[in-house]
C-alpha cells in the first residue's frame, strides 16, 4: 500500500513540474500506464462521441438548475416560467390548464440546434378529457334545439342517422309524418336527443308532464337544468326519450288569432337577418345596447342573466301575458326587470346584445301561442318605425 500511494505521489509532482506542461504531464503520470497514444485515439470517432456526451451532460446538469431558478411565482400562487413572463404569455386565458382546472406550465424542452442548446417551449398540457375527446368522442350532450334547412337528398332517414336521433322525434317536433318527403330549403327543428319537445301550457306541471311521457321527472329537470324545478308558461322543455301517447293533443301550443294591434315590435328600428324558426321566432341585429321593448304588457316570468335556464340564448326575458301568450327576448347584453315584474307595452326591458350562442348582436324575439308579428318580414328586410 505505502508503494503505491508514493508511486502517485511521485507521478503527481511530476505532473505539477513547472518543467513539464500540456501533453508532457499527460504522459508523465500516466506513460507507464499502457503508454497511451494520443495522436492515434484522437483519430478514433469514439473520442468525440464521448467527449460530445460529457459535455452536453454537464449543460444539461448546468442549464436544469438555471431553467429550474427563472421560474416565479405568481401572485395568485401559480408556478410560471420566465419563458412566458417575459412573453406575457401568463395572462393569455387559452393558455394550458391541467386536469383540475389551474394554470400549469412546464420547463421547456432542451434540443440540440446546430451548435447551440436551445430552449423549445412544449406545446401544451391536454386533460385526460380533451384526449378522450379527440381519439375516443366526447359524453357531452349537446342540449341545445337548433334549425337545419334541408339540403338536396336529404331524407328523414340520413338526418336520423347525422344526428342520432329518432326519425319519430324529427316527426314530433316539426308536425309531419315519419315518412314525409323532405323539401329543399324547409326549416326543421332538430333535437339534441330523442325525445319530444314540450311547450310548457297553463296547469302544466313537471309530475304530470312525466306522467304523459312516460318518463322519470328528475330526468326532465337535469336535462333542463331547471335548478329550483319551476317551469312557467312557453318555457320548452325536452323531454329525452319521452314516448308520444296514442290520443295526447300535439305538446306545440295552437296559435291563436289576435289583433294586429296587441303586439308592437320589440326593437324600433334593426334588419331582419333569420326568419321563422324554432320557435316561432324571428331574429333582428342592430348594434348592441340598442333599446329592447315589451312587445305586449304583462308579467315577466324568467329574467335569465347568468346563462342558466337554455343558455344557448344567453341573457334572456320571457312575458306571460293576459291572453296567455308569452314572448321572448334572446341575447340580451342588459336586463332592466326581474322575474315577478309588470310591465306595460312599450316598457324598456333590456338592450340589444351578443350572449349565449349569438354570432352577433340581434335579438331572438319568439311569440308562442300567437303570430309573430314580425313573421311578415323577409330576410334582409330593414325595420324601422319611425317611418
């Protein structure tokens, strides 16, 4: 042991000789130790492969710490790299969530460009939901009733197959046959599932109407997220999987014959840009704020302002009126009346807007159990009237 700890303290201080520099002291401590020939191991490929290793190790050793130390925290507690601070990317709300929801962001990737270690931001954190949406469908259930205008070859047939509904429900919904030959360019209201769609009549109670359909009433006030289980007169309810009873009156209400005076327009001045459509319904735009009136007096049964009941049209108000008669107004940007209100024709009611799923600012004004006093405009027709 004592020769050969003085062996390498003798090689050692060879090796620190001012004498000796570069590859003399290589050689000097470690000559006797297979006499190693530089000159031909410089040549050999697997010099630079394993020189190239070690030092991309020690990058990486380095760089993880520094990438590791330009992360913050910020102020709501979230773990964010200096990547995207820097960016402002933090701020961006489309950025990468995780599966419960918070802002996560990971250490960028390191990748060998040319002779640089460069620094690639990942592409994103997908939620085992998002993936299962993208490669094994989605459970989401759409809810909301929409108009599809047939197109040549259309048959009920092919629209129960695109959109996975029974043609008995197409037939229900629309008051045809399930065998009717479909004209191109006609307007059909289309379910989210099968079922029946029912407009909410005097006496109507969510019991009884279950009772009708053959269906369990919790299902109907899930599938309606009617939270409190309150319906109202003219409120449509879809009833999944609901079975049509052999002698039951149609579930759409009978319009009945009015004045042309009992109604005004609910905007005075806005261009009609959808005609009838589900339900009874006609939609003028104008410019958001623009003044939304009662059409008729009455009471105002739901003033819809945080998405809720049918969010599909948004911020929205419906008037049971003395002849039981009900109007709605969609897409509201303001509301200026709560549920309970009396309200007199003419009345402000709200403003013009683009909420729910509204493509622009308009108004969805539907008339159910009458005419829509609007239905005599065509598409592309400007209303107004003050002249």
């Amino acid at each position: 042991m004592n020769t050969f700890f003085s062996f390498f303290q003798r090689k050692f201080s060879q090796f620190h000789s001012p004498a000796k520099s570069g590859i003399n002291r290589f050689k000097a401590l470690f000559g006797k130790m297979g006499q190693i020939n530089l000159r031909g191991f410089s040549k050999n490929p697997f010099f630079y492969f394993g020189f190239m290793s070690f030092v991309l190790f020690g990058l990486l050793s380095f760089g993880s710490g520094s990438l590791a130390g330009s992360n913050y925290v910020a102020s709501d507690g979230v773990l964010i790299n200096q990547f995207f601070k820097d960016a402002n990317m933090a701020q961006n709300d489309n950025l990468f969530f995780s599966q419960q929801g918070a802002l996560e962001l990971e250490t960028p990737d390191l990748k060998i460009a040319g002779n640089f270690l460069a620094a690639v931001p990942t592409t994103s954190i997908l939620t085992t939901q998002t993936l299962g949406n993208i490669f094994g469908g989605s459970d989401i259930i759409r809810k909301e009733i929409v108009d599809y205008t047939v197109l040549p070859g259309d048959t009920m047939d092919s629209l129960s197959v695109q959109f996975q509904i029974s043609k008995q429900t197409i037939a229900w919904a629309n008051d045809i046959s399930e065998n009717a030959a479909l004209k191109t360019g006609q307007t059909l209201v289309i379910l989210p599932v099968s079922g029946i769609i029912h407009i909410v009549k005097s006496g109507d109670t969510i019991d009884q109407i279950a009772k009708t359909y053959k269906v369990n009433a919790d299902g109907i006030i899930t599938f309606n997220e009617l939270g409190d289980g309150k319906i109202f007169i003219g409120d449509s309810l879809i009833i999944e999987n609901g079975q049509m009873p052999k002698k039951a009156a149609s579930p759409l209400p009978v319009q009945i014959a009015l004045p042309n005076s009992f109604f005004i327009f609910p905007v005075l001045k806005g261009l009609v840009t959808q005609g009838l459509h589900y339900f009874n319904a006609i939609d003028v735009a104008n410019s958001c704020g623009t003044p939304i009136y009662a059409a008729a007096s009455g009471i105002v049964q739901r003033a819809v302002s945080d998405g809720g009941w049918h969010s599909g049209e948004g911020n929205h108000i419906t008037i049971l009126h003395s002849n039981g008669t009900v109007t709605y107004y969609g897409h509201l940007e303001t509301l200026f009346v709560k549920s309970g209100d009396r309200v007199n024709m003419g009345d402000r009611i709200g403003s013009m807007g683009h909420t729910g799923k509204a493509t622009g600012c308009h108004v969805h004004f539907q008339v159910i159990g009458a005419q829509n006093p609007l239905s005599k405009f065509t598409v592309g027709t400007t209303i107004n009237v003050n002249k």
